[in-house]
C-alpha cells in the first residue's frame, strides 16, 4: 500500500459517517434486522433480511476490514434460520417472538420430514409438552376403559327385556347366538337405573 493510499484511509476512519460513504453503509448494515413474514399459532417463521446474502456477505466483510469484528459476525449470521417459537398471552396477542438463531445442530424436522425451528430451550419444552400431552392422553383412555368396563358390568346386573337374557348373561340373537354387544333397551333400562341410583 503506497503511503498516500494508507494515509487516505487513515484520514476516512477519523471521519464522521456523514462524510465517509463506507461508515454510512455500515451503520446502515448495522440497522437491518430479520423480520418474520409469517405467523400462525404461535409460532413467527419464514424470517426475511431485506438484504441479499451475497450483500449481507460484502457488508460483513467490508466491516471486518474496517475493523467492527461484531457487527461483521452479525452480518455472517443474520440470515441464519430462526426459533419460531411466539409466547402468546392469554388475549392471544403476541406477547413475545424468540426469533434466537439456530445452529445446524438445532434444524431438525419431524418424522413427516416437517421442518422444526427450535432453539435448544423451545425445542425441549415442546418435548416436554407432548410428553404431557401423550400422559394425559393414556390417562384418558384409561378412564374411558374404566367408565366402559364399569358400565358393561352394570348392564349385564341388568335382565334384558328384548331378548329375555337373565342377570349375569349376555344377550342372545332371536337364533340364540351371544350378540356382541347388549340389546339398546337393556342399556336404557341400565343407564335409567344408575340415574336414579345417583339421583337418590
Ligand atoms: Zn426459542
Ligand atoms: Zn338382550
């Protein structure tokens, strides 16, 4: 570098941004932030940085020549996949958007080949979630099994009017077959019963 060229970039880096052009286009990089162009239940994704990558690679680079090593790291990153995560109050409004960047490690997809964009922290309560989900879900069923189990029992205390099939024993087609499952008046009469038995 001759000594005429070192002393005029000498000379621009002392100069304010309004009068040295590569200041003002970084500190114009330096305000470009990413914005979400899609957000639905929750969640803020297909993040977009009014920028091209190649511009977003030169800005980068020109700002580490002149020497702003954060401002070129933000450059190199914020391109970057985002966490969709949104916490939402209880009034559904957007309360606030993660939008942290991802690392390759955290570009996961779904089974289904669906793409999840989740930060480790995201990422784990969501699993956390589902876990709860699938808990309370087996819990369910078997409560439903129960209640189902439970009311069989009762009807079957019932004697059945259609088919004449006794207390204890199942009900039979008009061939005599077990039906598998009891005569609708058997479980009306059933039901009706344990109503007022919980009425009483
Ligand atoms: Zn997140
Ligand atoms: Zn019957």
């Amino acid at each position: 570098m001759s000594n005429e060229t070192k002393s005029a970039k000498l000379r621009s880096v002392g100069k304010k941004p309004s009068e040295d052009p590569v200041a003002a286009v970084l500190l114009a990089a330096s305000k470009l932030r990413a914005i979400p162009t899609y957000r639905n239940y929750g969640q803020a994704s297909n993040w977009i940085v009014p920028a091209r990558d190649s511009l977003l690679i030169s800005l980068a680079d020109l700002a580490e020549a002149r020497g702003d090593e954060a401002l070129a790291e933000t450059l190199r990153k914020i391109n970057r996949p985002r966490c969709t995560h949104v916490d939402e109050d209880e009034d559904g409004d957007d309360a606030e958007i993660c939008a942290e960047i991802l690392r390759d490690r955290d570009l996961r997809t779904t089974e289904h080949g669906m793409p999840i964009r989740l930060c480790p922290r995201h990422y784990l309560e969501m699993l956390e979630d589902d876990a709860e989900q699938a808990r309370r879900w087996k819990e369910e069923q078997r409560e439903q099994q129960e209640k189902d189990r439970a009311r069989r029992e009762r009807i079957l205390k019932v004697p059945c009017e259609r088919c004449e099939a006794p207390a204890g024993q199942k009900c039979r087609t008009a061939k005599g077959v077990f039906c598998p499952e009891p005569h609708d008046a058997r479980c009306k009469t059933a039901d009706r019963r344990t109503r007022l038995e919980v009425e009483n």
